[in-house]
C-alpha cells in the first residue's frame, strides 16, 4: 500500500481541477506500473504505463495522451485538462514510486517504448 499524507485541501483543489480523472489517477497508482527510462545524462525522460488491460508511453513535462478521453474531452470538446494516465504519472513522480531505468541515448531513441 501506499502511503502519502496530504492534506484535504490540497486532494479538494486537484479535484476541482481535474474531476474524475483525478480519481481514477489515484485509483490507478496502485495497480499500475510506471517505469521511468531516463538517458544516463538525464536530459531526456519518457514513461511507460501499464496496466492489466492498456499500455501508454508519456513525456516529460507534455500533457498529451494517446487515450481516447484525451483526444476528445482535452483536444476536442476541451472539457478536461487532462486524462488519468498524466495524472497517474505526475503522482508517481510526486510519490518517488517510479520504476527507473537508465538507457543509452541509442537505445532511448530508436527503441519501441510504445
């Protein structure tokens, strides 16, 4: 399990802000793997998340998704922010529960993360 203590405040302004995406990003850093691959002078970083039944590959500091929610409550009807699997991986950094891994810029760059 696991434990990270913040306050009401702070849970009630993020789900303002990003309704039930939020929820199901908090649900989702249970289940889910985040791995983090990061080149070994840490100036690239992309993350891959998956779950039992769905994969997403995700960028450093890029709200964008390949989520179907994604395409049409962020870019198309703009109706969120953002989806859950950026939200997931925004907690997981938060909480340091990523899976790091380093790889060399080759590999980082022609590899298939997706």
């Amino acid at each position: 399990n696991i434990c990270f203590l913040v306050s009401n405040e702070v849970l009630e302004t993020l789900y303002s802000f990003f309704n039930e995406s939020f929820l199901q990003a908090t649900e989702m850093l249970e289940k889910s793997k985040i791995y983090e691959y990061t080149t070994p002078d840490k100036l690239r970083k992309v993350y891959k998340l998956s779950t039992r039944h769905e994969q997403f590959t995700l960028y450093e500091n890029i709200n964008f998704c390949q989520c179907n929610f994604f395409k049409t409550q962020v870019l198309e009807t703009r109706t969120s922010l953002s989806c859950k699997h950026v939200l997931v991986v925004s907690l997981a950094k938060i909480t340091n529960i990523l899976r790091e891994e380093t790889i060399s810029a080759i590999h980082f760059s022609f590899s298939n993360l997706q």
